[in-house]
C-alpha cells in the first residue's frame, strides 16, 4: 500500500515539475525526491514523470492521478487535524500565499499576534504572484492567501484584510516637500519611478488616474524597478516621485528620507483581501485564522503602522 509521505513528494513534485525545487519545499536531499518518485514507479510498474534531462513533465499516468493523490492528502490532514486538536488545541499547519506588498508587511504582524493566541498552530508565508496565488487556492495546494483585489470566481471567496493608502512620496529635498498639496496634472511635469506592469499597486493607481482623465502614458519615467522597496530607495536618492504603498513608506516617512504629499482630489485606498476555497473543508486552524482576522484586522492594521513608524532608537 502507498504510504502518506511518498505520496505528498509525488504530489510537490507534480506542482513544481522540478525535482530540486521539490527537495527544497520538503527539505529533503534532491536524491532523496528521485528516490521517493522510482519507488513508487517501480512498485506499480508505471512511469510518472517523463524525464528530459534536469527537467521533467508528468506522464499520462502521473496527470490522471494526481487529482486523486490531492484528494487522499487532503484527507490525511484533516485526519491529522482531528487527532491534533481531540483534546480542544488548535493546532496544524498553515500555509498561506502573499501577492501584496502591504501583506507582506501585514501577514507576519497577523499570524505574530495569531500564535501568541494559538502558539500549536505552525505557519508557511510564500511570496508570489497574484495568479499563482490564485492558481494555488484554486489546486488547493495553498490554504490561504493575500491578495490586492478580491477574486471574482465562484471557487473562491474573499474577506477585507487591511485597507492600505497609496500615498505620493517625493525626496526630502524636493520643492514639493515643503507644500501642502499640488494638483494631479502636476505630477506628469516631475521624473517618476515607476514599478512593473504587474504590479498590483500600480494597477490601482493606473485605474484611478484614467477616472480622473489621466493617462499614464503622459508620465515622465526616468526608472522602472522591480519592487516597491527599490522604488522607494530611489525617491530617497532623489531620483525621482512616485506613488507607493502608505504601509511600506511609513518607516522612509517616519525617518524624513522621503516626503508624503497630498494630490488634490485624488485618495487612492488599496484593500487588500484574505481569500479562501469555498469548497475546502478548513481546518481548526484555518477557521480560527479566518475568524481571527475578522475580529483583530483594524486593530492590527493601526498596531503595525505604529510600529512601521516607530523608529526611535534605545
């Protein structure tokens, strides 16, 4: 009979079609993941995944049963979480995906309080994108996962997490730093640091600028960059403006590297949701988060502004 840990490598290796990154997610050797995979392949006479070289693609056989390997996983953790939480601990495991800038500054500060609630209950945060995130809820292969737009898909649903502002931000030496607020047409004259077309941030922003008759293209990019920390350290070197998550320039902010100016008119807030499979059967662990967040989230948000902010040294 095929035991329970031989079936989860064939299952994380199915999802990562990579047998290194597989090792790396279970932390085993990558051997060890080979091993584990023949095994099985030798047991039942029946190849899983056609090799090409480092790179592997799931047979005919591995894709039909997949689905049913899931299936007996999930089955085997909430078995587990039934026999974890018999004397009324919760307790188990989490693993929640982040595709939000904000949430990864939000998450930690979350499930820091959540544990000291219930410190039994162990937790998995993997940064990715927004469709990987959805992709991830959708196969199951996530519990939960923060997201900057609520997922319209009956699948899925959704609960607010943390509403974050997105804020202009330009040099502490700017002229504008010393203003109290300038009108949006303004801003196409300033050389703007601009972000990836992914980002979630920047599709907020883009959005409300076309309501206000703005079209981003008018913009001045003298830089694109990657991430918002990037961006933000090159207002701190006067590169540029650029519109960012209040959340994540609250420290920049709070230190006088950069400055917060008003646009008239235009106050941009960013929700940010918890998002779920409506057909999973949760865990004690992942309803009491569910229920946690629910009850804490506005606390929480104010908590970690402060603490963002919160730069005097000892």
């Amino acid at each position: 009979m095929i035991n329970v840990p031989e079936l989860k490598v064939f299952v994380t290796a199915a999802e990562e079609l990579n047998f290194s990154r597989a090792a790396q997610r279970l932390h085993l050797s990558q051997s060890a993941v080979s091993q584990n995979i023949q095994s099985i392949e030798r047991t039942y006479q029946v190849e899983l995944f056609v090799r090409h070289g480092r790179s592997v693609q799931l047979s005919e056989a591995g894709q039909a049963i997949l689905p049913m390997a899931r299936e007996v996983l999930n089955s085997a953790r909430l078995l587990e979480d039934a026999l974890v939480n018999v004397n009324g601990d919760v307790a188990g495991e989490l693993t929640i995906g982040c595709a939000t800038t904000s949430g990864r500054y939000f998450i930690p500060n979350l499930l820091a309080s959540f544990q000291h609630e219930y410190p039994h209950v162990r937790t998995r945060v993997s940064l990715m994108r927004r469709q990987d995130a959805v992709d991830g809820l959708l196969d199951q292969t996530i519990n939960l996962a923060a997201i900057g737009r609520c997922v319209e898909h009956r699948d899925l649903e959704c609960q607010p997490l943390l509403d974050d502002h997105v804020i202009l931000i330009v040099p502490a030496q700017h002229p504008w730093a010393s203003v109290d607020q300038v009108k949006l047409a303004d801003i196409l004259e300033q050389p703007f640091i601009s972000r990836e077309a992914n980002s979630g941030t920047f599709e907020v922003l883009f959005d409300n600028l076309r309501r206000h008759g703005i079209d981003p293209e008018n913009f001045n990019p003298v830089m694109q960059l990657g991430d918002a920390e990037a961006v933000q350290m090159a207002v701190e070197r006067g590169i540029g403006v650029t519109f960012i998550s209040e959340m994540m320039a609250a420290r920049s902010l709070a230190l006088g590297r950069v400055k917060k100016v008003a646009v008239e008119d235009f106050d941009i807030i960013q929700p940010v949701y918890l998002v779920r499979h409506v057909s999973r059967v949760f865990t004690h662990a992942e309803t009491k988060l569910w229920e946690y967040v629910k009850l804490h989230r506005e606390e929480l948000t104010a908590d970690l502004l402060y603490n963002l902010a919160d730069v005097t040294l000892a």
